[in-house]
C-alpha cells in the first residue's frame, strides 16, 4: 500500500490548491478564474496538448501579475498532469526546471515545492529512500510559520512509512491532523481520518480501527457535502477484518479501482483469515500487477534516458567542432589584422574570450544533463532489480522443494508443482514480452507491407488451434470472399492482432459460439475480419476504455491489459482499425479493419 495514499494525492492537491486559488481569484479578477478553470478541465484527460497550453497560460498570466505562488503552482499542476499520466521522467526533469527559474527569480521560499514533488515521484516509482530523502529536504525549507504547508508533506511521509515504519507514519498523521483540526478543515480532517484507520490496520491495532471508524462513521454524518469519501472503502474493508468478518472485507475489495490495492488488501485479508493458498494467488497477482506497471515505467525512463545522453552527446560534439572552426578563424582574422595595432587586437581577443566562456558554460550544462540522466537511469534499474526479483524468488522456490530428494510428497504433487512453476515462468515471459511488444510499436511509426495474403486461407489457418483446444466452444469460419482474394499487408502482424481477438473471445465465452468471418465493406474499401462471441461482453461505458493500457474488463482473468492497445495501434499503422461494434448485444464483436489495396 506504499502508493495508496499518494495517487489519491495527486487529484486531491490539485482540488485543494485549486479550491484555495479560485477563491482569490474570484476576488482578484474574472481572467484568472477562467484559466483555472480550463487547467480543472483538462487535468483528468488525455488531451497533453490541451492541458500543457492552458497550464502555459495561467502560469504566464500569473507572473505578468507579479503572483509567483500562483506562477509555481501551476508548475504544480503540469508535473502531477504528468505523474497522473505516467510521465515520471518527464515530471522529475520539470522539476529541474522548475528550480532554475526559482533560482533566477530568488524566490527561495518556493525552493520546499520542488523537493515535495520530487518526493511523490519517486515514491510512486517505488524508490521510497529518495522519496524520504526529498520530503525530509522539503520540512527542512518550507516555512513553518505557515502551518497550512505542512500537511501534505507530513500526509506523504506517512504514506511512504505505513508498510515499514507504521509508528512513524502514525506519528506524522497526528501532525497533519493537528494543523488541520486549528484551521477548522472539515473535508480535509475526516480525509485524515480514513487515512489513519488505513495505518493502524498497517500497525494491526485493532482497537485504534474501531476507534477511529466509530470517529469516521460520526464525521460522515455530521459534515454531510463536507465528507470525504477518498478512503471509504478502504474503511469498510480494514473494520471488517478488525471485526475477524473476512468475508465481508474481501467482498469489499471488489469496489477499489485499483487492481494493485485490490490484490494487496486480499493477500493481507486472505492471509489473517488464516487461508494461506488464496494468500499466495492473490500476492501472485499482485505482483504481476505490479510488474507489469513497473515494466512500462522502466521502459519509458530507459528510452528518455537514452535520448537525453544522445542528445547532450551531439550537443557536445557540435559545440566542440563549432569551437575549433572559430578558434582558427578569428586566430587567421588576427593574424590578418595584426597590422592594424595592438589596441585593436587587444579588443577582438576579448570577444573571443567571451564568446569562448559561454560556449564551455553551455557544455558544462550539457555534460550536468548527461550526468543526470545517467544517474536517473542507474537509481530506476535499481528499484526494478527489486521488483522483478520477488517473483523470481518465488520461482526459485518451488523449484528448490521439487529437486530436494528428502522432501516427501507424491509424485502428482511434484508434477503439479512442477506445472506451477513452468506457468509461473511462462506468465513473467510472456508479460515482459508483451512489454517489449509496446515497447517497440511505441517507437516504430512503419510497418513494412508488403506481404500478399490471401483472407480466407490465413483465417483458416488461425483458426485450426482454437478448434483442437476449446472443445467446450462451437469454433465457427464464415466468409463471402472468394478463397483468391488476396490484400497486400503485413501478415505476421495481423495474424498476431486476429490471434489475440480469438484469445480474448475464448477466454470470456464460457459457453456457446466464437465465430471468424471475412467480408468485404464496399463503403469504405475495407476488408474486415469479425470475430464474435456469445461471452459476457463488454460493459456500457467501458467501449473506449479497453483500448487504454492496463484496462481490464475482468480483474481475476489472465492478462495485463495490453493485447487490445497494441492491436488497435499496429492496424492503424497499417491503414485501418480494431473496433468494437457496440451494436451487438449477445456478447463481444470486434472488427479489425484493414485496407483492401
């Protein structure tokens, strides 16, 4: 749960800040409301180019106002934008820029915000060393005759302490709860409330849960509108199993968002209860969870890493040569014009001086970058060393128990165990692949087509493995292409996308029909690849959101949530689409949408 606390932050510290601002604003003028606003608006989308523009805006309006609290708070905002997003490397090198203009517009007493901010994101990438290391240098500089600072600070410290130092953590709520109590803060105190009953389950002090749940109960009731709900659930399931009602509080898990608190709680829940098998499958999961986070992190830093050393490299090469094509020009414009006296000599010998001073400033700089990135690159390949261990361990394991002659058990146990760790593998392969797989779409904007295939034959072909496997499904080919019709595309790719539609129908349709059909769309010059089910299908509202990375329609089933991202972008590269047909009710239809030329 070393992340609960703070991803909840980063919306709320944006609500609260904006909450603050918008009051002043109001009093100050119209202009500054509306760009608040249009930040507000924004900050929970997927439009980057929307929200980056209106945070430029607001925070130039704020500076032409001579307003550099509000100016740095909108910095605020674009660094969570991007931690909200996933853009870790890109938020910590803001926070760099950031600290610059503080530095060039002295206004030290801002320095507490980027520290803070450095904290969150490394505590969201897991590194909670330097997390606490930045939180520490953030109580250090903020000013303490302002209270009201303190209590996100000391709120994350507790966060990043509840699994390891729970007395600590408790220890720094009780501090923001206190400057939260002498500022009269409704939300924000019964907020502080359902965190608290959160770490004394942490601590397992059971008393304090019901305590403070009783405080909790009492809150909602008298505040009302004012109430946060933030930790509700969280609430429910921690009483529940203070209570000894487990059942209660691993059904209780369903209604948590996040797949990561979902299985973490239900490990935990699973384990007091005394069923350690359930325990283990649901630390398991979460750890795949986990991974796979962690992986698209790692993939993204490596690659931003990468290009900040290329370019500072380039830049450093060019600058160099740039040097020496000036060093012997003006030494040939010296010698030209030496005749004309020593004083004007003297005169262009300075300039160059100048000229030369600046440019070894810009390699400084670009060499500090590239030291930077590479440390950056260094501390990320620790943290995930860790993370990718733990379930290599486990691995590592049972593998022990099976190959040690002494330990007695029958030989269907041995080969069951035997099977656990060779699908466990299998699972941690296949993910880092799927990894990979993004990895290199992400950064690949051609696919060669070039490959003539014939619709009906390649369906076919595709379908004979699902035939042999899903004896409990009817595996339909329909078609009205003649068996000569042929597209020019890239076959390995496609039949990679029609592949996983087929995995995924199988996997939902628990009884019925899977159906393949090739047909042509005479509208749009489209050669289209159905495949349909007769499976639960996909929930209303959820049409678009399977398409995002790490969605998941059913958290329990096998997968992480990057089959249909990956598909829709390799067809779009190749001309077309995958799309879910929204029209059709007895289960799931997607279409993958290729051009017939």
């Amino acid at each position: 749960m070393n992340n609960l606390r703070t991803i909840i932050a980063l919306t709320l510290m944006l609500v609260c800040a904006s909450s603050a601002m918008a009051a002043q604003t109001q009093d100050k003028d119209s202009k500054g409301t509306q760009l608040l606003n249009e930040v507000k608006l924004y900050f929970n989308s997927n439009d980057e180019q929307a929200f980056y523009q209106a945070a430029a805006d607001y925070r130039e309006f704020y500076l032409n106002e001579g307003d550099l609290i509000t100016y740095y708070q909108g910095w605020e905002h674009e660094v969570l934008y991007d931690v909200n997003h996933g853009h870790f490397y890109n938020a910590l090198r803001k926070t760099m820029t950031i600290q610059k203009d503080m530095r060039l517009r002295k206004a030290e007493d801002q320095y507490y915000k980027v520290n803070h901010l450095r904290g969150i994101i490394y505590s969201l990438r897991g590194n909670l060393p330097m997390a606490r290391e930045y939180y520490e240098k953030a109580l250090d500089q903020v000013n303490h005759s302002q209270p009201s600072n303190l209590v996100g600070i000391y709120m994350d410290l507790a966060n990043i302490e509840m699994d390891s130092e729970p007395e600590e953590a408790m220890k720094h709520l009780d501090c923001a709860i206190a400057i939260i109590k002498a500022n009269g803060a409704r939300y924000e105190y019964s907020d502080a409330i359902g965190f608290k009953i959160i770490i004394a389950y942490s601590m397992r002090d059971w008393e304090t849960v019901r305590n403070c749940y009783q405080e909790y109960m009492r809150l909602q009731q008298e505040y009302g509108q004012e109430f946060s709900m933030t930790y509700y659930n969280y609430a429910q399931i921690c009483k529940y199993t203070a209570d000894g009602e487990y059942a209660k509080a691993l059904k209780e898990t369903e209604k948590l968002t996040n797949p990561i608190d979902v299985y973490k709680f239900r490990s935990e829940v699973s384990e007091l209860s005394g069923d350690n098998k359930l325990a283990l499958e649901m630390q398991k999961a979460y750890m795949r969870v986990k991974d796979s986070v962690n992986n698209v992190i790692m993939n993204e830093e490596i690659m931003g890493t990468v290009n900040d050393i290329t370019d500072a490299e380039r830049a450093r090469d060019a600058s160099t040569e740039r040097n020496k094509h000036l060093t012997w020009s003006l030494f040939g414009v010296a010698i030209a014009v030496g005749l004309m006296g020593y004083t004007a000599c003297r005169l262009r010998r300075r300039k160059f001086m100048r000229q030369l001073k600046q440019q070894n400033a810009e390699l400084k700089i670009a060499r500090d970058k590239a030291l930077e990135a590479d440390r950056l690159k260094i501390s990320f390949l620790q943290n995930m060393s860790h993370e990718v261990r733990t379930p290599l361990n486990i691995i590592s394991g049972y593998a022990q128990i099976i190959s040690d002659p002494k330990t007695l058990m029958s030989e269907q146990e041995r080969a069951d165990i035997a099977s656990r760790i060779t699908h466990s593998t299998r699972n941690i392969v296949h993910i880092i692949d799927e990894i990979l797989d993004v990895s290199g779409k992400e950064s690949v904007h051609f696919i060669d087509k070039s490959d003539e295939v014939g619709c009906n034959e390649m369906a076919r072909n595709l379908l004979t493995p699902f035939e042999n496997r899903q004896s409990n499904l009817d595996i339909r080919f329909e078609t009205n292409l003649k068996d000569s019709f042929k597209i020019r595309t890239n076959r390995k790719e496609v039949e990679k996308i029609i592949t996983h539609l087929l995995d995924n129908a199988c996997k939902f349709t628990e009884k019925g029909s899977v159906t393949l059909r090739c047909q042509l769309d005479q509208l749009d010059n489209m050669v289209c690849f159905m495949v349909t089910d007769t499976g639960k299908g996909v929930r209303e509202g959820e049409e678009e959101k399977i398409f995002e990375h790490f969605y998941k329609v059913d958290a329990y089933k096998e997968g992480i949530g990057l089959g249909l991202p990956l598909s829709r972008r390799v067809a779009r590269q190749l001309g077309g689409d995958v799309v879910l047909e929204s029209s059709y009710k007895q289960g799931s239809r997607f279409v993958l949408k290729l051009p017939r030329e």
